[in-house]
C-alpha cells in the first residue's frame, strides 16, 4: 500500500521550499487549499442544493472546490484521506455514493490524484446533496446522491473563461451556432508531469524513491442544445477524462496506472398541457489499468491488469402538472451492462447483466405540509435472476413560520459493489455486479429533525439510523494492486452494518458576512462477516465519531476549520512468542479485532483572499490561501517499516500555500 501512495509525493515540488522538504523526509505531502466564502443554499427534506459559487467555495488543494469537496463540509459525512475526494455518508462505504452529471452516472469521477472531479466548475448550474428521501428517477446506490446539473449554453453572445492553478490549467466557451442552437465546450489538463520535470533538480534529494515521474491528466467536455419547437429542446453532451501516470521505482521496475472515462448522453424534451416528458439514451464507459515491468532472476516480466465497465441506459421519464395540491411523476430505465473486472494479461473475465426498473412518484404541496413519495420495482438478471423494491419517503410539516419538522424515511438496493482499497479517492477501486454468491446491497433509513428560520439565520437539528444487510467486504484489499484481484468473489464477505447520529448545521447569509457550521454525532459498525473478525462487531473503517466544520467569509477574506475524530485502521497487536520446528523462538504479533486502533484528530486550519474586479465585460478573480496554517499532521493509516522494525504514521498535507486566477471576457 506504501508503495502505491508513495506517488503522492510527487506533488512536494508543487508550491514549497527545499528547506521544508528537508525537515519532512518520511511524510508524503499534497498542496494547498483557499476558501472563498459561503454562498446561497437551498434546503429541502434530506437535500441541500447548491449554487456554483458555493460549490468553488469550498477549501480544496485546487485553490477552488469541486462536487464532493463542497459536500465534505456538510452533516452526515466524513472524509477518507485528508485533502482527497474520499467521502463517507452515514455510515456507508465510498462505492454507496451516486454522482450523476445531467442524469448520467459518472463512476470514475475523481481526477488528479483524487483531488478534484472530472467535471469542470465552469459547466456547472447546480449541485445537490441527497442524503435520504430521494428521488424516482435515479437508483442502484446507497448512502448518498450528488446530482450534477450543467448550464445551457449561452444563446445571446460568446463567452470564454481561462483559468489557472497549481494543477489544472484550462478553459471554458460557449455561444450560438444559431438562432435556435448553441454549444459549449471545456477543456482542462494538468502540468503534473511538465512541473515535475522542470523543478525535479531543485528538490534533487527530497524526492525520496520516486523517480521518472510522469502523468498525462486532462479532460474534455462538450454540449449542444437546439429548440426543437415550442416546447421541444435536444441536449446531448459528451465528458471525456484520461487520469495516467508512470514512474520507476528503486528496485528497477516500471509502474504504469491510471483511469479514464467517456461518457455521452441525448436526451429529447418536451414540454405539453398535459405535463413534461423526457426520453434520453447514455452510453458509459469506465476503465482503470495498471501495468509493472522489472527484471526477477535476469528475466524481463511485464503484468498488467485491466478493469472495465461498459454501460447503455434507455430511459423516460413523465412528469404530470396540476392545478391542485397534487402532481406525479413517472418514468422506467432500461440498462445493459458489461463488467471485466481484473482482467490478467489475455485472460477475459466478463460479467454481462441487464437491469430494468420503473417508479411512481407522488408529490404533494399545501401551506403547512409538503410531501413526497416513491415506489421503485427493479428486475435485475446476470447469472441469476433477483428483484426489489425500494421505497422513499420524506415530509416537511411547518409547525410555525419559522419552525419546521422534517423527515425522511428510505428502503433501497444497490446492484453494483466496489471493492474499496486505498481511501484517497483514486478511481482504482473495482466495480463488480451482484451474482448470485454475492447479492444486492440493501439499505434501510430514518431521518427526523427540525428546522428553524429566524431572519438571515437558518439552523437545523436532527437525527439518523440506517441498517445494512449484504455489506461487501474485500478481504484482500492488496489485491487491488496485483493480479489477486481476478478472484474477487472468493475474496469476499458479506454481512451487515449499521449506523446512528445526529446532524446539526448552522447557516448565517448577512451581506457581508456569511457562516456556516456544520457537525455530526456519530458511531458506525460492520457485523455478520463469517471470515472477517469472528463473525463480531467492528468500527466501520472511516467511523470518525464527531465530526464539525466552521467556514466563514468577510468581504472576500475566509477561514475553514476542520475537526474530524481519528479513523479506525488496524494497529500493533499483542506480541507472543512461538518455537519453529528447531526450537528457535520467532515473535509474532495477535490482533484481537480488525480496526482496532484509532488515529489522531484530523484538525486543519485554512485562510484565504479573495479578489474580484470588472471592467466592462472582462472579470477576473484572484484567490490567494494558506492551507493547514496551524501545520498540523493528519495521519491517514500506520505502516510496519519491515527495516528500521518500527510503526510509522503517513501524513498528506503540511502547511501549504496556494493560488489561483480565473479570468471571462
């Protein structure tokens, strides 16, 4: 595992000094973060939606937030490494999160490193953040769904964005083809491997192992809107991303790994008396690869692994208007899937399955009470045949003008599994289908709070529990990384797991000044696994039991904080001694349970400066940030250095500077 995130390191060149590297020889580093501020929110019953400014907003080793940056400041969810995109929602693992862009889901989302998503800020209208009570017309996940929303082109003139930070440099334009057409296109790619290039002979000595690093990063989005008529539009869109990187290590072998991404979608809308339809098809396709060239006895050997999910989705949903309390919505998808996970050389390993579902949607709307909900039947068949149904709920009862009661209520299952290895948010971990030994994940949840609004501030109180059954659990975890990983289905478990907390969140919008804190209350276990600690509970691997985040913004100058209880990893055991068969003693160590040692707090610190000017239609942002000013150490796991014999903790993030500038005309 050491191995494998030891390429991290390579971004120590990025924005700090020889002298700092000097005095952190065994830590690996990622850099720096800005905060700008805090922006409008929505909030419905189990979801929050949220503005692109707010979702920039959030700290990010970018110098700008993304998606799941924004949503690792709000209750209900706890991060994995700290400065990736490894996020945990109540309880589930990281594999139960949808993130769909438009509708489409999108599985290899994070980019560079895992510090950001594949999808460029620029392209975004809205994000929102379900965490229960959700919607019809998405399915097949577990913990949470974050939606992505995209603008329309522009239809009145053409405008370009550039942009630049420490790792992406890009840019944005769109506007008219026609009277009745448009497009918009984005374009990113990262300097990753050109940086390390050119400042490798000033950090000649602090780059410890890692040499001949390189990386090819980019990605490529693409959208066009027509009006059909009155009330006829087409959209489709096309996202492209590409994630390689290579380098040598000191034994001599070659490492190659990366993931990549292509995903296009057609949807036709119409808009009549009766209501909204839409009909759409999608075309997915996700692939992660990692190769290994070394010479073993004088002999040249060459592995490579390749994992792969090529998915088409048919789909129609029907949304009915009415002039009463009552509207319904409607609709059915129809997916074909084809999984290699872990495939070895010229060996194919392939999963094909088929997947078709439909819901009903009821939704009601009154003065003093909102409510929605959904039935959704599923029929799924690969070497087996199973069904479900998943049932969500949620209500929203206002009490008094400013008091409201919330609640939300959940039942659903999700057909494909991942087998989780490293927690930085890497692209890497397998998706596998259920089969008949290894069937669907299922969630159970209940969610009631209060709501309360007095003026500019909004305060929210509530509580959680969710049940789950068939939780996947990959022994092997390693495997990921070696050829182990073609034999996945005898290298898992399942059993059950469970989660309860509270959820409390804070939000100030004054006009100069903007708040929000955010803090979870929680405790999360696995149970059931007959080869995994005895059949007997255990810590859920990111059960962080209180987590708070504070952000705050004062004309253009912010601050985040963070505090985030230690996770669970497993720690030294009891030592004991035991004699071979020539009576010579050999020490070996008893591990009691799995997780059974929890790491330091995660604390960070993050100021920023944000600078905005205008001059007629040109409008440029500069951003200015200080990451984990108090220079605090966050541990993600401990090692066993077989060498020096001792227990070594591996830390990400030091303190850190950080810039960015963005400039539209």
């Amino acid at each position: 595992m050491v191995r494998q995130v030891f390429i991290i390191g390579l971004v120590w060149i990025l924005s700090a000094c020889p002298a700092l590297y000097a005095q952190m020889e065994r830590r690996d580093t990622l850099p720096a973060s800005v905060v700008t501020g805090v922006r409008r929110l929505q909030f419905d019953a189990g979801e929050i939606l949220s503005t692109p400014e707010s979702v920039r907003a959030a700290a990010s080793p970018l110098g700008e937030g993304d998606p799941i940056r924004w949503i690792q400041y709000l209750p209900g969810v706890s991060t994995g490494a700290d400065g990736t995109s490894a996020s945990f929602v109540r309880g589930g693992n990281m594999g139960g999160n949808l993130i769909s862009l438009d509708g489409v889901p999108v599985y290899g989302y994070s980019h560079v490193l895992g510090l950001t998503t594949v999808v460029p800020n620029d392209a975004l209208e809205s994000v929102s953040f379900a965490k229960g009570g959700f919607g019809g017309n998405q399915g097949n996940f577990s913990a949470s769904h974050i939606a992505i929303s995209t603008k329309q082109p522009a239809e009145d003139r053409h405008h370009t964005t550039l942009f630049l930070n420490n790792f992406l440099t890009g840019g944005h334009v769109s506007g008219p083809i026609s009277d009745k057409m448009s497009y918009a296109l984005s374009g990113r790619i990262s300097p990753l491997g050109l940086e390390y290039s050119a400042l490798k002979g000033l950090m000649d000595g602090h780059l410890g192992s890692l040499d001949h690093f390189k990386a090819g990063v980019g990605d490529l989005y693409g959208k066009f809107h027509w009006k059909a008529g009155d009330g006829k539009r087409l959209t489709a869109f096309v996202l492209a991303s590409l994630d390689r990187y290579g380098f040598n290590m000191p034994d001599g072998s070659d490492e190659k790994m990366g993931w990549s991404n292509l995903v296009a979608s057609v949807r036709y809308h119409k808009t009549g008396k009766k209501g909204t339809s839409d009909l759409s098809a999608s075309y997915n396709s996700y692939g992660s690869s990692q190769e290994l060239s070394n010479m073993f006895h004088g002999t040249e050997n060459h592995f490579s692994l390749r994992s792969r999910l090529d998915e088409i989705t048919l789909s129609e949903d029907f949304a009915k208007d009415s002039d009463g309390a009552a509207r319904w919505k409607m609709g059915g998808r129809l997916r074909y899937a084809a999984f290699r996970p872990g495939e070895v050389a010229g060996a194919v390993n392939r999963k094909r399955l088929l997947m078709a579902s439909g819901y009903l949607q009821a939704l009601h709307s009154s003065k003093k009470l909102n409510w929605e909900g959904t039935l959704r039947p599923t029929a799924y068949r690969s070497d087996t045949t199973m069904f479900s149904l998943d049932i969500n709920l949620k209500g929203k009862w206002q009490l008094l003008p400013f008091l409201a009661l919330v609640a939300t209520a959940d039942a659903m299952s999700q057909y494909y599994h991942t087998l989780e290895g490293l927690p930085v948010g890497w692209s890497m971990d397998l998706l596998v289908p259920s089969v008949s030994k290894i069937p669907a994940e299922q969630m159970a949840q209940g969610y009631a709070g209060l709501e309360a609004t007095f003026g500019d501030h909004l305060f929210s109180a509530g509580a959680y529990i969710k049940e789950l059954n068939n939780v996947v659990y990959y022994k092997e975890a390693r495997n990921l990384f070696n050829s182990g990983i073609s034999a996945w289905q005898s290298d898992v478990d399942l059993g059950k797991g469970d989660s309860k907390g509270m959820e409390l969140m804070y939000l100030y919008q004054g006009k100069d000044l903007q708040v929000q804190a955010a803090a979870t209350l929680s405790k999360s276990t696995r149970k059931g696994f007959s080869e995994v600690n005895d059949g007997k509970p255990f810590h859920a691997p990111f059960d962080r039991r209180l987590v708070g985040n504070l952000s705050a913004q004062w004309k253009g100058i912010s601050l985040n904080f963070t505090w985030q209880d230690g996770n669970w990893v497993n720690g030294r055991g009891e030592r004991y001694t035991v004699l071979d068969p020539e009576g010579n003693e050999v020490p070996l160590e008893y591990y009691a349970s799995i997780n059974n040692y929890r790491m330091p707090a995660l604390v960070r610190l993050d100021i920023g400066y944000q600078l905005r000017w205008r001059r007629g239609r040109t409008a440029q942002e500069l951003n200015l940030g200080v990451f984990n000013v108090l220079n605090h150490y966050n541990p993600f796991t401990i090692y066993y250095d077989t060498k020096e014999e001792v227990w070594k903790q591996l830390a990400l993030i030091p303190i850190l500077p950080n810039l960015s500038y963005r400039i539209s005309f």
